[in-house]
C-alpha cells in the first residue's frame, strides 16, 4: 500500500470520527426531548437494545476487517445505533458515505456493499419512526411531481432506446439512487434543527475532499519528471479536477454560513473568511472557467439577497462579472487546452441539440449521448475528447438524451427548488447562493444523473416546506425581508 492510499484511509478514520462526535453533540442536545417522548421504564429496555445492535454490529465488522479495521468497526458500528435513534442521523450518514465514498480507496468487500447497506438502514429507520410516530404520509409537492415526472420520462428514454440493456443497468447504478435520495431526504427531515446534522456531514465530507485533493495535487507526482499535477485533481468519482471543483462550488456556501451560525463566536467570522478563502483557492487550482463562472455567480446571488440599491447591485455584478473573465486570462492552463476545450464544448452542445431536434420525445435515450455523437455532430466532427465524449452541461445532457420534456421536468426541478431557496434567503442564504453557484458551474458538466444535485435540491426544498409550514404567520416577512 502507497504513502497516499493510507493517507486516505487515515483521513476516512478521522472524518468519520468528526461525524461520529457531530452526531453525539447534536443528541446530548435532543435528550430532553427524547426523555419526553419515552417513559421511564421504557428508557432502560430501548438502551439495552441499541447497546445490544452496537456489540452486534461491532463484531461482524471487527470479524471482517480484522485489526487494521478497528477504528472503523467502532465508528460504523456507532453510525449504525445513531441511525436507528432517529432518520435525520440515518440520512445523514447515507449522504456522508455516498459523498465521502470510502469503498473507491479501500478494495473491501464489506466496504463496497455500505451504499447499499445504508439505503437499506435509511429506509428502514424512516419506515420504522414514522410507524412509531404514527405519521404515515408521503411529502409530496411540486418538487416531487417534477422529479418523479424526469425519473419516469428518463427511464421511459432508456427503455425506448436502441442500447436498453446499458441503459437499465446504468439507470439502477447511478441515476436511481439520486431520486431515491431526493425522496428520503424529504420524508425523514421534519423539523428545522434536523437539518443541522445533515448540514454537519456535508461540511465534513467536502472538507476531507480538499485534503485529500490538496495532498494528491501538491505533494504526489504523476510521473518522476514532475513534481506534482499542474491542476487540482481528487480521487474515484470525482478525479477529474472540473468535477471536484464543481462540488467545492456547491459547499462553499453551506460551510460559510455552518460556521457562522456556531458557537464559535469571536472566531466564527474568522473561521468561515478562512474557509472560503481556502476553497476558493483550491477552485482556482483547478483551472477550471466553469468553476470560477460558479464563484462569480455565489458573489452575484449574495449581491442579489443583500443589497436594496439597484444601481450598486448592477454596478458590483457587472465588476464581478469582468474580473472573473479577467481572471481567465491569469490562468495556467496552455493557450491550445483552453481552446481545443471550448471547441469540443461547441461541438458536443450542437450535437446535443440536434439529437433532441431530431428525437423530441424521448431524446437519443438515457446513456445514448457518447455514442449517439458521431451522427449528430456537425459535420461529423466529434472533437478531439474521444474518451471524455460527454455533452459537459448537465442542461443539454438531459436534452439531448431524454427530449424537450425532459429538459422542461428538469428545469422546473431547478426552478421550483431555487424559488423555495429565495423564500428563506433571508434566515436560510446558503441554499439560494448555493443553487446560484452549482447551477452555473455545472452549465459546463454533465452532472444530470450524479448525485449532488438531488441533495442540494431536496435540502432547499425540504428546509422551505419545514420553516414556511412553521411559521405561516411570517410567511410574509420570509418574502419580503
């Protein structure tokens, strides 16, 4: 095993004890309110079983990882108990794994199944409360209709399409597990504070990223004539220095504004100066114009929440706007990079057009754009990514593969999502700056069927429909403030 690859999984056993201690925090503050909720005799018999499922778990993973794996056993098998208290936890840990994915640096067994395994632990937990609760509803608005609608529309492209057995297949393995996210996200979050822990878990996920991206980058060469990759790259699904620069887009806003609303006063605004310059940098590393596009756009939706005088608003945007396209310039990737990129982008957005021009039903079907490239580019030509050839904008994906009412469910998604952002903006920014930031970078990558933007969709939604349900009466001073 390299230097780095047990560097990363130190880092797993040290993120995973950050969430660990995240979610015991947050419980020592809810005991009052468990107390409440369970009688005094039943209290004894409930820890007796969740002790009971914390040996258990602990021995099969002790069992499977041997030694090398103790602090892992210890921390999955707490992560497990902490599920079952409650579905905020259980959700919480689902997203930390699929974001943190310890199973891409750790070729185990066990560790490959846990994405399965806490869909399943997630489920059952909310199906198991919301029995105990006796809240047996579904959360449905018109978020859920436009995903469920893009879900059906998506599948029914793949199965009309000419490559239905990869489409299938790909529709199970990847695009699936995003909308069954959106939809537990929705039905196991009830009240505001249970968005903290989720919160907590997508800070801390995205936080190991940078580490690891950092140290891959900066200290690991890519061959004995350099000294280290010339720009910003990760590790698994998100290696590619575009992608992860995306996902520090995405969580600038929710890490900035998770530390200033801690109890770490004075050090808060400290804190979170410290933490968007850091990830501000690592984006700059990236080299990526999508990813600098996305920043400028987080900058221009805070603009746009906080400053009343329009003529200084157009007047900031407009310089913000200038000096991200300056900043192109100051770039270090080679003049013939940046061109012959623009040119494949040119060339893979007319294809994308014309297969949805050419098929406005169901598109050229799900996982049918790389192939389907040659015969609709322009004049054949298909650039010169042949082993990257993707539509890079997560818009003109949909398009192209699924057709105009995919793109329209799609859209509506984003749109319904953005407008529940901007009711809460006022005591809840993050989600509005961050659905401003990812949805711009992302106009540059295919990030259709990924999960990251079910999660920022879902969240936005969810913690609007929490907060304008609660108070009814301020709906108003929620709009207008």
């Amino acid at each position: 095993m390299s230097e780095f690859e047990q560097l990363v999984i130190h880092s797993h056993q040290v993120f995973f004890a950050l969430v660990v201690f995240a979610f015991a925090s947050i419980l020592y503050f809810d005991l009052d309110e468990l107390k409440e909720s369970t009688s005094q005799g039943m209290r004894g018999f409930v820890i007796s079983i969740f002790l009971t499922i914390l040996c258990g778990v602990f021995f099969i993973l002790y069992t499977t990882w041997g030694n090398d794996g103790f602090f892992f056993a210890v921390e999955f098998s707490l992560l497990v108990v902490f599920s079952l208290i409650h579905p905020k936890f259980a959700v919480s840990f689902l997203i930390y794994l699929l974001l943190s994915r310890p199973w891409e640096s750790i070729d185990d067994q066990m560790m490959s199944s846990m994405a399965r395994d806490g869909s399943i632990l997630t489920l059952l937990s909310v199906i198991a409360h919301k029995i105990i609760k006796k809240q047996l509803y579904f959360r449905f608005n018109l978020g859920t209709f436009f995903l469920i609608g893009f879900a059906i529309w998506v599948f029914l492209s793949g199965f009309f399409s000419h490559h239905v057995t990869e489409a299938m297949i790909q529709y199970n393995e990847i695009f699936s597990k995003g909308v069954i996210l959106f939809i537990l996200i929705q039905n196991s979050l009830e009240k505001d504070k249970d968005l903290l822990p989720v919160k907590a878990v997508f800070v801390l996920a995205i936080l190991e990223k940078c580490f690891v991206s950092f140290y891959k980058s900066h200290f690991i060469a890519t061959n004995p004539l350099e000294e280290a990759n010339e720009r910003l790259e990760s590790i698994g699904i998100l290696s590619n220095s575009n992608d992860i620069a995306a996902i520090f887009v995405l969580a600038i806003p929710f890490t900035i504004y998770f530390i200033l609303k801690s109890n770490l006063k004075p050090f808060n605004w400290f804190g979170s100066f410290l933490a968007l310059l850091v990830m501000s940098f690592l984006v700059w590393e990236s080299q990526s114009r999508g990813a600098l596009l996305g920043l400028f756009a987080i900058f221009g939706a805070y603009a746009l929440v906080r400053i009343k005088n329009t003529k200084l608003l157009a007047l900031m945007i407009a310089f913000g706007l200038v000096a991200t396209l300056g900043s192109f310039k100051l770039m270090n990737r080679d003049s013939e990079d940046v061109e012959g990129s623009t040119s494949n982008r040119i060339i893979f957005w007319k294809a994308g057009v014309n297969m949805a021009v050419k098929n406005p039903i169901f598109g050229v079907g799900f996982w049918g754009f790389p192939q389907n490239l040659p015969a609709y580019a322009p004049d054949g030509n298909t650039g010169s990514e042949k082993e990257h050839m993707t539509a890079h904008s997560t818009w003109v994906l949909a398009l192209g593969e699924n057709g105009f009412m995919a793109l329209f469910l799609f859209v509506g998604l984003w749109g319904y999502a953005a407008y529940c952002a901007w009711r809460i903006r006022s005591v809840q920014p993050e989600y509005f700056l961050a659905i401003a930031g990812y949805g711009m970078t992302i106009t540059f990558l295919s990030h259709t069927y990924l999960l990251y933007p079910y999660i920022l969709l879902a969240l936005s939604i969810t913690h609007a429909q929490i907060l304008l349900a609660k108070h009814k009466p301020s709906t108003e001073e929620l709009m207008l403030s």
